[in-house]
C-alpha cells in the first residue's frame, strides 16, 4: 500500500507541476510512470489514484478525471493478456490519443486528428522512455519486479 501511495504522490507532483502536461499538445514527463504496472501489477491501484487525482488539477477536471482513469483501466486489462512491455507502450499511447482526442474534440471542439496525433506521439515518447529506464532499474527500485 505504501509503494502505490508514493507512486500516485509522485505521478500527481510530476503532472501538476509540468506547464505542459494537460490540453491538446501536452508533454506529460509522468507517463514515463505509467508503464510500472506493466512490470508489475500490484501498482495498478496507485497509478489509478495519482493519475485519478493529477487530472483533477486540468483545465477540464471530472471528465479528465473520468477518461484519465478508463484509459488506465482499459489498458491495464489489456496488460494483462499481452506481456510485451512495448506492445503494451503501443496500446497505451494508442488510447490515450483516442479518448483523450475524442474528449478534447467533443468538449472544446479541438479537431480530433490533431489532438489525436499529438497525444500520440508525446505518449510514446514518454511512455517509451519510462519503459526503457524500468527496463533496465525495475528489479532495483521496485519490489518484486524481476
């Protein structure tokens, strides 16, 4: 319980603190985090609740709240049946740019393909890097990764 309360601590601190970490061109240096439940499962919850709460803090609150966390829970299923961390990199960058496109377009009226392609591409360069670095120090700073 406490290594999921540090990890949704330091995923709300790094979100929040990021001028760039919200809208339709975003740089969210915390998704780098968001690949540790793909090395173990037992940080889902905590990557849930920082990523439930960090979004809360967007210019769009409960229904950033609301996608934020169903893309979690989507991709987290999913997970589960594919154990390649990179496929996994794949499939998540893949929904955040569609519902968060979607969100960003039904809400603010941003144009999808836009929202779509940049949140793609930055979530798979973050995403792509927390998995790299987990790669290679998982089993050092988090207990129970092999």
């Amino acid at each position: 319980m406490i290594y999921n309360a540090v990890l949704a601590a330091v995923y709300v601190a790094t979100t929040v603190i990021n001028p760039i970490g919200t809208m339709a061109i975003q740089l969210r240096i915390s998704e780098m985090l968001a690949v540790i439940p793909f090395f173990n499962r037992q940080y889902i919850p905590g990557m849930i609740l920082g990523l439930a709460i960090a979004n809360m803090f967007s210019g769009l609150g409960l229904i950033d709240v609301a996608v934020g966390v169903g893309i979690a829970a989507i991709a987290y299923t999913i997970s589960y049946f594919v154990k390649n961390i990179w496929l996994n990199v794949i499939q998540y960058s893949l929904l955040c740019g569609i519902f968060v496109g979607l969100m960003l377009w039904l809400v603010l009226g941003i144009p999808f393909w836009f929202n779509f392609i940049s949140i793609l591409i930055s979530t798979l360069i973050t995403t792509s890097l927390g998995a790299w670095l987990f790669t290679k120090i998982a089993h050092r700073v988090l207990p129970e990764v092999k």
